[in-house]
C-alpha cells in the first residue's frame, strides 16, 4: 500500500543538505556553469517532474524576451516563494548578460527553510545587495 506523504516530506528529501552536493554546487558556482545551476535549483524547487518540468534554458529564454526588456529600470527584486532562488538566479544571469544593470538589491522568501538555506548559499558571492527574507 503506497504511504501518503505530507508536503514537509517531499520537500526534506529534496535538500541539498548534503557536504556532496554542497561542494558540488560550489564548484559549479566558482567556474560560473549557468545552466547546471539554474537546472538544479529548479530540480530542488520541484520543477524535475515528468509532467512539468522545466530546464534553465526555456526559463532564460522566457525571461529574455519577456522580462529583461520590462525590467531594464528596476534596481531590486524579491521574491515570494523563492525556494532555492532558481528564478532569481537565472533573472540576475539574463539581466547581466545583457548588461542592464551590474548590482541589484535582490530578496526571496520560502516556507522551506532547507531551501532558503540554499538560495543564501548560491548568492552570497553574487554582485547584489541582500534585502532579508528567510524561512517561515
């Protein structure tokens, strides 16, 4: 009989909690692999099912024609529900890619303190300026 699992559940077993992982994101982080680590924000966020998932390159291309061009003016952004900060980070690669803007004050907020955890690690070497958030 298939057990039923709460939200907490899933969530915890998709950490990245681990000293693997961590150091693994941390080198894709130094070496600048964009799409390795737009990918697996997005996996850890939950985007990786087989019904809707989602790869950094369509949410780049998304956010290259549709936002960056409404963005342009915009000093920070914050997002609720921000999870691992996937959607922060690709936005901050596609704005700097296209040399809009070189610091931004950026934010997020997430129920799931793991993932929050996470999206700090990812940003805490990026040119922006932290405008708080956290868990719960």
């Amino acid at each position: 009989m298939q057990q039923n699992k709460t939200w907490k559940d899933i969530w915890t077993q998709k950490s990245a909690n681990n000293q693997e992982e961590l150091t693994w994101l941390k080198q894709k982080l130094q070496s600048n692999s964009t799409t390795e680590i737009g990918d697996y924000l997005l996996k850890l966020n939950g985007f990786d099912s087989k019904t809707g998932a989602l790869n950094s390159g369509s949410i780049r291309a998304f956010m290259e024609k549709n936002l960056a061009p409404k963005l342009a003016g915009c000093e920070s952004f914050y997002d609720v529900g921000c999870g691992s900060g996937a959607f922060l980070y690709l936005l901050l690669q596609v704005l700097q890619d296209k040399n809009i803007a070189t610091s931004y004050r950026v934010g997020g907020c997430d129920y799931s303190e793991p993932r929050v955890r996470i999206a700090n690690f990812v940003f805490e070497n990026m040119p922006i300026n932290p405008c708080g958030g956290g868990g719960r």
